[in-house]
C-alpha cells in the first residue's frame, strides 16, 4: 500500500439543462491552449467539446479525460427525459472509435488539465466564458493514496507507438537526432 497523502480534488460539474450550444467554452479552450497563448482559436483542439444536435435539442458539454488504447467492446445508450444520446455521448477518452479530443495535425490525444497556469486561474477559463451558468467548478480535499503520475510526453508516446508502431518510432527518433547533430 502506498502513502496517503491530501489531495484537491478540482471537478466540473455540468448542467446539461443550462447549456445552449453556444461554444464559448470550446473557443476559449482552445485559445488558452495555443502556442503562443491566445494567438489562435480551433474548437478541434479544444479539451472541452460540445456535443450538439439541434433537432433533438442536445447540448452535452464533455471535457476531456485519459487516453484509452483500444475501443470499448461494449457501448452505453442512454435515454434521459425521452431523449436518447448518441452511444459514446458521454464519454471522455481520448480513443480510436472517434476524432474528437486529437490534436488535429499530430493526432496526439488531448486532455483537460483546468487550465494550468503560472500564476493560477481563479476558475478553469471555459467555467468562467460560460454565461449560462452550465459549468459550475467545484474545488475538494481527499486524502488518497500517491500514484506515480504518468507524464504527458509518455501518454503522447504511447500513442503514437499504438498509432505507427514501435519500430517506425525509434526510426523517426534516430533520424531526427541525427539531423538535429547537424
Ligand atoms: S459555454 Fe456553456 S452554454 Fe455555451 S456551449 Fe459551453 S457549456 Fe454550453
Ligand atoms: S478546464 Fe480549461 S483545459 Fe479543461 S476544458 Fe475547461 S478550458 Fe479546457
């Protein structure tokens, strides 16, 4: 067993009834996560996506989670108040079943981080663009067990191995040190 240690605990809770499908959340998202920041805006690399339906009046607000290697077997279909979702509405992998929450042009998976900053954000960026009020951020303390963090160069790197393969990789790896030797 591992040391427990306290933890916060940053949620945000969405309420799914308060959002109208405007998208500020993903803009905003995705212009904090530019490089340089605020230099460009793609809700394709947002960490938050809308998922939208007008005619059946759906706005399902998902933000991103980890990385998942292979499709579920199995899929969830929900019915809420007569409305049925789409399997995989709810869902935050990053995974091979769908495009959304892939860096466009790498195909790196994309994953929430609440806005990291130096010096901190009050709230996560899309809880504050948020006007409706469909994102509400909640901040708890736990006390839970330390894990060995993976990194996000190494969560990259998996991906791209279960993407193009092992070998391709260290391929790619040695000519580009070599150029770079140049
Ligand atoms: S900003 Fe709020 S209301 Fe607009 S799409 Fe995002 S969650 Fe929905
Ligand atoms: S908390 Fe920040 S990183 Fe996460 S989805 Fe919202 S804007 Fe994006």
């Amino acid at each position: 067993m591992g040391e427990k240690k306290k933890k916060i605990i940053k949620t945000i809770k969405v309420d799914v009834d308060k959002c109208n499908g405007c998208r500020a959340c993903e803009l905003v998202c995705s212009a904090f996560h530019a490089a340089p920041k605020y230099s460009s805006n793609n809700p394709a690399r947002s960490r938050i996506r809308v998922i939208h339906d007008p005619l059946r009046d759906i706005y399902v607000p998902v933000y991103a989670g980890e990385y998942a290697k292979a499709e579920c077997m199995g899929r969830d279909k929900y019915v809420i108040d007569g409305k049925e979702y789409d399997e995989c509405a709810f869902c935050r992998s990053s995974c091979p079943s769908r495009d959304i929450f892939k860096e466009p042009d790498s195909g790196l998976p994309l994953k929430c981080d609440m806005c990291e900053d130096d010096p901190p954000q009050e709230k996560p960026l899309c809880v504050q663009w948020c006007l409706n009020d469909a994102l509400i951020y909640e901040e708890r303390e736990e006390e839970v067990e330390e894990e060995v963090k993976q990194e996000d160069v190494e969560i990259g790197l998996e991906s791209m191995i279960d993407k193009y393969g092992l070998e391709k990789i260290m391929e790619t790896v040695a000519r580009i040190s070599l150029s770079k030797k140049d």
